[in-house]
C-alpha cells in the first residue's frame, strides 16, 4: 500500500510514505480539563443538530479503550476505508488521526493508514478505537491517542473529494478556532470547552 501524509489530511491519491517523522504530543503539553463534558440532551439543542449528524455519532462506537469523549465516522468516510480494507484484503486497516504540536496557528493534522492489529500488539497501549456499525457491510475504524481526542472531541471524519485531490480530513470540530487558509494547521479553543464543561456540570 502506498500513501501520501498530509498535515491537514490523508490523501488516497498514489504517493508515497512521508519520511518526515510525526511530533506527537502527550496530554501534559498543555492544559487539558480534567473532566469531559457530556453531549446535552435538551430537545432544543438537538432539534437544531441535523438528523444525518446525530446518526453518524450514533453509530461510531468505541470498541476499544475507555472514554466519554466521543468522535463520528461520515458514511463517505466509512465507505472510503471499506473499500480500502477490501481491496487491501485487510479487515485490520485503520485510519490514524493525530493531533501535533507545530504549525503557524499551533496545532496540526496528521491522518495515515495503518493497521490495527500492529498498533494494538502493544497490551499496554493507550488508544483509543472507532468503528462506524454500519448494517452494510462496513469495517470502518479509527484510531487516535488521547490527547489527539481531546482536541478533536465531537468532531467527524470526512473524506472528501475536492480539485486538489480526494483525503480523508477532520471536520465540524466544535473547539477548533482560527485555521490557515489550507486548513493545514489550527488553534484550540480550551476556553470554549472549559465554559461548555462548566455549562454541563451546572446542570
């Protein structure tokens, strides 16, 4: 299998392994809320979310590793990593989501193929895994660290297919602020997240 690693997404076009080592980073590098806010259940709220996005955070479950935070696998998402397993005759592939430190505005993407029998051959692994239950046939699965998730907490994977080319990417990341113009790097906003935890432990 052949791929190309972007910062900002995983592109599916032909290329080859980036030889640039990632800077992932821990959960100490910087201020992280001890406590993760829980999805609101007013009917207010979720009368507004549309019914397409409230299925696709249904059926991402965590199957493996233990959090609250939660994360949504698109069905364009889902079928893209489908048809790679299938073509690869690999039900363990895997797409891995980093988050790391660098960029103009902080942070970057890095999103990359793997397998995840090799990433979970460690017992004393950390990470976390999503897999979309689709009823089709589908063997979609992400995999991310916990830091990663705590900037990526409610968002989804997409892939999309745009002029430059066609990539898996993040998107409607609810506590992500400013970006750069190619999305390629970002901020985070603690201070949202602190007032919706605060918001939420009111209640």
């Amino acid at each position: 299998m052949t791929y190309l690693t972007y910062r900002h997404g995983y592109s599916t076009e032909t290329g080859t392994k980036s030889n640039t080592a990632p800077k992932a980073f821990k959960s100490s590098s910087f201020n992280q809320p001890k406590e993760i806010p829980k999805a609101s259940t007013s009917q207010t709220q979720t009368a507004e979310v549309p019914q397409e996005d409230i299925d696709d955070f249904n059926i991402t479950k965590l199957i493996h590793g233990t959090t609250d935070m939660k994360i949504a696998i698109t069905k364009r998402a889902s079928n893209k990593l489908t048809s790679i397993a299938e073509d690869d005759k690999n039900p363990n592939a895997a797409l891995k989501v980093e988050v790391e430190s660098g960029g103009c505005h902080g942070f970057q993407y890095n999103l990359k193929l793997t397998d995840l029998t090799e990433e979970l051959k460690d017992e004393n692994n950390e990470l976390l895994v999503f897999k979309r239950m689709g009823d089709d046939g589908e063997v979609a699965q992400v995999v991310l660290d916990d830091s990663s998730l705590q900037i990526l907490q409610d968002s989804k994977v997409d892939y999309t297919k745009e002029l430059i080319g066609s990539q898996f990417k993040i998107v409607d990341s609810p506590y992500t602020s400013t970006a750069c113009g190619c999305g390629a790097s970002f901020d985070f906003d603690f201070e949202k997240l602190e007032k919706v935890r605060e918001r939420e432990a009111n209640k």
